[in-house]
C-alpha cells in the first residue's frame, strides 16, 4: 500500500541544467506536501513544502509544483548545482503523520 | 538553538539484547514522531507522540517494539529481544505543532545486529 511513490530511483542531470522530480500520491486527504534531502548518514533536511489549496510554491532555485487532480507533485531545481547531488524524498502529511515516497537519487553532474 | 538530538548515533547489539534509542526534540517541540529506514528503502513511519501520549502508533510492529515520551527527558523507542531484521536507521523527529508541515529530523540512530 505505497500512497506515495516516487518511480525514478535516480536523475543524472548537467550542471546548470533543470533537474525535475518527480512525486505521485493515492490519498486525498494529505493536506500539505513537502520535498526533503537526504546525504547518506545524515537525517533528511527540508527543502520545500506546499500546501494543497495552492498549485506552485517557490523558493530560490526550488520550486515545487501540485497536480491535484492528478495527484502528482514536482520538483525543480534550476540552476542545478554538484552540491544538489542527494536522494530527495517527497513526503506528504495528513494529521501530522509524513508518508514518504521511495526516494529518488540526483547526481549533477559538473 | 540546538536541533533535533538522537543518541546513540551507532548501536551494535547481539540478537536478543534489547535496544534503546533516545531522542531530544527541538526546543519548544512537544510532538515526536520515530520513523526507521531499512536499507535501499524510504522512511516508514512507525510512531507520533506527544508528551505523555502515543497519538498514532500504527506502523510499529506488534510485538518488541515500544515508544514513549514522558513529561520529563527524551523520548525512547525501545526495542526488545533484537533480530537481524532490525539493523536499520531510527530517525526522530519533531515539530511545534499538528499543523505546522514541517517536520525536524535528527541524524539518526544507526542499529546493527549481530
């Protein structure tokens, strides 16, 4: 029962390229959705979040992006950068709780 | 302003030995959630607590595990009678409130079993 799911288990891009993840979700309840990265041996660090009455939320190079009717959400990054190279989880919440997706590893390449 | 504070980093135990991860919420933080990564997976959730209280314990296994959050001091999650399934990363986390989105995590506690 994977409600949320992340089908790229990993993302090769160029440095300063646009680097898309992408994240895709089966419950209508989860009120906010939220991007973490991930360095192996450390704890997930927030990145970015959205709430699911808006549609784009930006911050910097980040901008993440919500399909609600598709139930799918996005990430950019553009510029990309080799210190972007990480596994990113998407995680969405409902009730405090975080469901988080699979994981994608990014590598940037310089 | 100290983060989230997750001791030990490392455990080494024995199968049958029993296990207890600590963890110390942001300042000001009264909601703890315990969430473990097995390896080549994502984080499961396992349990949310606040101080006192178990709110949603419904991703702990049945049987050996058990988490608490008392008035005073950390949070444990304790594990009994370890099993090689066990070897994971325990992470802890905290945030302010119900509603507030985002979560703060530690840097994990990593458990080997032997």
């Amino acid at each position: 029962d994977q409600q949320v799911k992340q089908n790229s288990p990993s993302l090769s891009v160029q440095e300063g390229r646009i680097s898309i993840l992408n994240c895709d979700y089966t419950n209508s309840m989860f009120d906010y959705f939220l991007w973490y990265k991930k360095y192996p041996a450390e704890g997930p660090t927030f990145l970015i979040s959205i709430s699911s009455i808006k549609d784009k939320n930006e911050d910097g190079r980040f901008t993440v992006f919500l399909n609600k009717s598709a139930k799918h959400l996005s990430l950019h990054i553009v510029p990309s950068q080799p210190g972007d190279s990480a596994v990113y989880f998407c995680a969405a919440q409902s009730y405090g709780k975080l469901t988080f997706g699979q994981g994608t590893i990014l590598t940037v390449h310089p | 302003n100290a983060g989230v504070m997750q001791n030990p980093r490392h455990l080494v135990r024995r199968r049958g030995q029993e296990a207890r991860l600590r963890c110390s919420p942001m300042k000001g933080h009264s909601h703890v959630y315990w969430y473990r990564q097995l390896p080549e997976e994502g984080l499961k959730f396992m349990v949310y607590l606040q101080k006192e209280n178990i709110i949603d314990e419904s991703g702990m296994p049945k049987e050996r595990f058990s988490a608490e959050f008392p008035k005073e001091g950390p949070s444990i999650l304790r594990i009994q009678q370890v099993v090689r399934g066990d070897s994971a990363a325990y992470f802890c986390a905290s945030s302010p409130s119900l509603a507030s989105g985002e979560l703060f995590f530690g840097e994990g506690s990593r458990l080997t079993v032997l």
